[in-house]
C-alpha cells in the first residue's frame, strides 16, 4: 500500500526480483509505478478494500497509514495475510544477504549510500542496493550479485532490527520526537543496531588528509563526510586506495534527486543543470533539507555559488518536529537574505500545540526583535514607535500557502537571486509551477495565469479595507478602490445597532455585517455587481458572509424597515455605550462566533490575551481583538490569527473561521 513511496517502491522491487508475486497500489500514478509495472508489478491507482484477497500473504505499509484506514482493516481481517511495515520486511531481506552494507543517521544516509553504491558498480561489485531517493537515470533499486546496499531508517525504530556486515553511522542528531521522546531513546536505537554489526563505520572519526580531491568533487563539508563513508565501505571490503580514487570523478558527479538540485536554469538539453557559482541569472535550487542542521549545510552551499541574494522557502516536515527543534531552525535560517515560511506538512500527524508555522514564525520574529518566549518586549514597542529596532520590512515572511510563497519571489526576482526550496513535504509540487514561470518569462512558453494562483482571486474589492487582510508578499491579487453610492461609509445608513462599526457600505453587505444580534442583511432589497441587480435571496447572505463575487457598485435598502428600526431600537449612542472603544491599530472582531458561542469567550478561556507576535498583539480587553502597532507587519497579523485559532481548537475542539477577507489560518 503507497508502493509509489520512494522507500516502499524499493522494497516492492526486491521482492519481485525474490520471487515473490507482487501488486501494489497507489494514490496516482507516477514514474515509480510506471517503472514498477515495467519490471511486472501490477500497480493500482487507489485504495480499496478489494484489492486485499484470500490469496494474499502479506500486505505492506508504512507506519504512517492509520489504522482505521479500509484497506489496512481489511487486510488485518483476512484469513492468509499478515500485515508488515515496510521497514520490517527490508529488514529481512537484508538479513537473509550474505554481505549486507547498512547506511544509517540523522543525515546523509541517501547520499552516502548513492555514493556507495555507485563506487561499487563501477569497481564491478555488481551490488544489490535499496536507497530513498533516485539520482539521474539510477532508480531507487537494484538486483545484482555482490554486496546489497540499504539506506536503514531510524524515524519507526526498526534500525534496531538490521544485523549488518558494515554498518555505516553518519551523524547522530535528535531527530523523529513523535517516536523518540527523548535524545537518549533516540541514541539507543542507533547503539543496538551498532552491537549487532560486524564493522562499523562511524563518520565524525574520518578525516579527508588521504583524500584531497574530495574538496573540488563535492560541494558542502557534509558531502566530503558522505564520500568519505562511501571510500570507508569500499575499503572494508578490500578495495585498493588506488582503485578507488580513480573510480572517484564519476561516482561522485551527482548528488541523488533534491540533494541541491538545480532546477533552473536547466541544462541546455533539458534537463538538470549543475549549479553553477556566481550565475548572474535567477536560480531555483530544491533540497530535501528538512532538520535544522540539514538546512544549515543546504544554506552553507549556497552561500558558496556568492548570490547576490538568498532567498529561502522553507515548509517544515511534522508538527512534533518543528516544535521540538524550533530554536535551532531559528538558528539554521537566520541568516538568509529573506525566509518566506510555508505552512508545515503534517504528514500524518495531527496539529500539536507549539508546533504551528505561526509558532516559528513567532520564534523568528522575537529573534529579530528581541523578546524572550513569553513575548516581553524590552523595547517597549508601541509606547514610542522610534523605539523599535527593526523595520516593517523584515526579513522573514509568513505564506498561507506554498504557490503563495512562490510567486511572491518570482514577481520580485533580480538577477543574481539564488532561490531554495527546503523541505520534505509537498513544497516539491512548487517544481512544475516554478518550471513553468521561469519558461514563461523567458518567452518559451506562456507562464500560468494568475487564475491558477491556488484559492486566491485575483482581483479584491476593497472599501475602506477594514475588514480584509493583505499580504506583505508580492501576490497576483489586485486590490481596486471601489467608487460611487457603496464606496461611502457605511455610518451615513443611520442604523442604531451599526453604530460605530467601521466600513462602507460596500464592505458592510459583502461580509454582512452586524452587531447585537443583527445583520445588515435583514434591510438589503438588492445589490448591484458589476453592473448587474441581484436581489438579496441571491447574495447568499449567511452570518458574517456572503457569495457576492465581483465589485458592490450601489446597494438599494428598505427605507421602511430602517426608519422602524430607528423608532423602536434604542438609539446610536445607547449602542455606542454598549460597545467597547477599540485602540488605535484595530477594526473589529478577528473570527465569526462560532455557532450558539462567542469567539471572544473561545479565546479568552483559551489564554489568548495579551498573546504577540512581533508587531501585533492580542488586546487585553477583548480577545477577539488584533492590536496593529505601528510595526507590525502582516504576516506578524496572519500568525498570531494562526495562534488564536490554534489555542481554541486543542482547548475545546472548535474551529474559528475567520471574519476578516484573506486571513487564512488553516
């Protein structure tokens, strides 16, 4: 089940070369499976309880898939079959081998292995190899008669079940805190595997004195470690110093796919390009890179190629991960010239408390400002605005989304910009897009509309604006003052129980406004749209929105209705008297009141007052209230919307929608 996963697809592989009859099934297609099925294995795209059957033996996951999905249930309840994890089956194929080579660590175990096994194959060892992740035309697997090659992965602990002739331990830094709680369980996995080997293999003991001409092969310290490793293994089993630095040019001229892969420019044929140092051009590099001393080697490397500038998108991999390692990301991406933070990929994880984007986004924010976790400023940022020590123009950015974040570098690229994609999850989608793009503004191919740009419109009517939020990155959404009857404000309407609410008339029935218990709905006759009359059982009007999609032109309102309302409501200043008076720097309520609830109690017993990020702050008075100091940036708005909403659904299971236009916090 996933057997288009880069590490199941190997094992997939080896068991058919084993003799073993093997299906597969995938969520889509993809050249995996096409390779698989060239060398005969079925592959489904889908699941389905129906592909589980009597005749079935075995039937392999990942822990990552949930026990309750169908196909893993029915397999569980079938008669001949038992349910393995991927990693316990490489296991035993590995263990069967007679020259078993297992590559484990924090870091480096793909690219250490890649080396390897392509020093062998060219040393004629003819090995056998399972490795997570391709390098050019090499696939992820391969059958042969010499030593068999396996990157050993640590994350679900079956590290511990390999009995390797060589084991080869890269770096040893913590890692995977959804299944090991602490650094020392973490360790333990690594010592028990190192008690069953015959020779291991440890990197932080080589040194490259024998091995000069690893300097200008490899690009990064870390990758004269992995090559080292790789020289170490070929060593072990009887290889000539000799012999391997000869083999050395062309084992080492790639690095496997997202390990500082550059994809544009690319090369002249098509494909991947080298990276190439001080291009003038604007370059895309993706890495893999996903722990914070990952990143800081990938950050390391590129500042070698001397950009002019470098510009980060990092997506973090799991919750559990972020937030156990958020200060040393702060650390590892300090430095860049501008860091657009992308929403974190859960993989199959379900959102932990502290361990949001908003989260380090907070992290870095406080960095750059400053203030310790508890969000105290020394500063006192908003007593006197001269005060504060860095500008609105920050270095670090907050996306709603990767396409976001994406554009945002293309539509304000210089030459000399050296842009890297970080990370494990799904950031790697951005690909085809970024390919695309640069096509496109190149006149090679037309570049994808603005349309495309995700769940963002392009177009944003705005009124007096205080109910929508703008990004400070560069979009594709353009923003258009709207004019005539809605353009003015929405007070001119004289209803008692709007009075002091902000906005235009426009913007009051777009977002159907109201207070006390009303809605603007409940006295619009019809609205014109671009030009076009809708009445108002066409608008859709629901609490706090409505499907109006285009420019609110005039608006035409029951006289009769408002005049009754204004004789038997109380007056403007009773309602005036009932409503707090909001600071400086805010226009009103953040999220809708959930249904039968209050947003602001939500928040409140959730600890949500006097909460900051950077510039902007939670009111104490009111915590469904945002505070814009002078300072604050949108994305410090946009992250700490992100905390709110976080701290109510882990404390009551309650999902906030947001009432302000564009602020997504999901």
């Amino acid at each position: 089940m996933g057997i288009g996963g880069v590490g199941m697809a190997g094992v997939a592989f080896l068991l058919k070369k084993a003799g073993h009859a093997v299906t597969g099934c995938d969520g889509h297609a993809s050249p995996r499976t096409r390779w698989l099925e060239a060398n005969g294995i079925p592959v489904a795209v889908g699941h389905d309880p129906a592909h589980v059957s009597d005749a079935l033996e075995r039937f392999i996951v990942t822990p990552a898939v949930p026990a309750t999905t169908p196909e893993l249930m029915a397999a569980r309840a079938a008669k001949n079959s038992s349910v393995s994890y991927r990693g316990e089956v490489l296991a035993e194929l590995f263990n069967a081998a007679s020259c078993g080579v297992a590559i484990c660590g924090t870091h480096g175990k793909t690219t250490t292995a890649t080396f390897a096994t392509r020093l062998l194959r060219i040393l004629g060892a003819d090995p056998s190899w399972c490795i997570g992740g391709e390098t050019g035309t090499d696939p992820v697997a391969g059958a042969g008669t010499g030593p068999f090659v396996i990157e050993a992965d640590e994350s679900d602990g079956t590290l511990a079940l390999y009995h390797a002739k060589i084991l080869v331990i890269t770096s040893l830094d913590y890692d995977h805190p959804d299944h090991f709680k602490t650094y020392a369980d973490y360790l333990a996995c690594y010592e028990r595997a190192a008690a069953q080997a015959g020779t291991v293999i440890r990197a932080e003991t080589l040194t490259d004195d024998a091995w000069p001409e690893l300097r200008t092969l490899v690009l990064g310290a870390h990758n004269v470690k992995n090559a080292l490793c790789a020289i170490e293994i070929c060593k072990t089993l009887g290889y000539s110093a000799e012999t391997i630095r000869a083999a050395l040019p062309e084992a080492l001229s790639q690095l496997p796919d997202r390990r500082f892969q550059q994809i544009w420019p690319t090369s002249e044929g098509g494909g991947v390009a080298p990276p190439t140092p001080s291009d003038p051009d604007f370059t895309v590099i993706t890495d893999y890179a996903h722990h914070p001393r990952e990143i800081a080697c990938a950050v390391e490397m590129a500042r070698a190629l001397h950009p002019k500038r470098l510009r980060v998108l990092f997506q973090p991999h799991r919750y559990t991960r972020t937030k156990a390692l958020k200060d040393d990301f702060v650390s590892a991406l300090k430095s860049v010239d501008e860091l657009v933070l992308i929403p974190v990929y859960a993989a199959f994880e379900k959102p932990v408390p502290g361990g949001d984007i908003a989260d380090l986004y907070k992290a870095f924010r406080d960095d750059e400002m400053g203030t310790d976790e508890m969000g105290t400023d020394p500063i006192q940022m908003g007593t006197d605005p001269k005060k504060c020590e860095f500008s609105q123009e920050t270095s670090t950015k907050l996306a709603r989304n990767a396409l976001e974040a994406w554009r945002h570098v293309f539509l304000t690229h210089q030459d000399g910009d050296l842009v890297m994609l970080l990370g494990a999850g799904d950031i790697i989608g951005l690909v085809p897009r970024v390919l695309r793009d640069m096509e496109g503004s190149r006149g090679l191919s037309p570049s994808m509309s603005a349309d495309d740009a995700g769940d963002l419109k392009k177009v944003i009517y705005l009124g007096a604006g205080s109910n929508t939020w703008k990004s400070d990155l560069t979009t594709d959404e353009v923003y258009v003052k709207t004019q005539g009857p809605a353009a003015q404000p929405g007070a001119t309407l004289g209803i008692p129980w709007m009075a002091g609410i902000p906005g235009t008339i426009g913007g009051w029935v777009k977002m159907n406004a109201g207070a006390f218990g009303h809605s603007i709905s409940e006295v619009v006759v019809r609205v014109n749209v671009d030009g076009v009359w809708k009445t108002a059982a066409e608008c859709g009007f629901d609490y706090r929105h409505s499907e109006i999609d285009g420019e609110i032109q005039d608006v035409e309102f029951d006289q009769a209705k408002i005049a009754a309302i204004k004789a038997e409501s109380p007056s403007a200043a009773d309602y005036l008297a009932k409503r707090r008076k909001f600071p400086a720097g805010t226009k009103g309520s953040v999220f809708k009141n959930p249904p039968g609830e209050f947003a602001g109690r939500l928040l409140e017993e959730a600890g949500a007052k006097g909460l900051r990020v950077g510039g902007a702050r939670v009111w104490e008075e009111h915590a469904n209230v945002i505070v814009a100091e002078p300072n604050a940036t949108a994305s410090d708005v946009l992250a700490l919307a992100r905390l709110m909403a976080a701290r109510v659904l882990d404390r009551f299971g309650v999902t906030l929608e947001p009432e302000v236009r564009g602020l997504l916090t999901r």
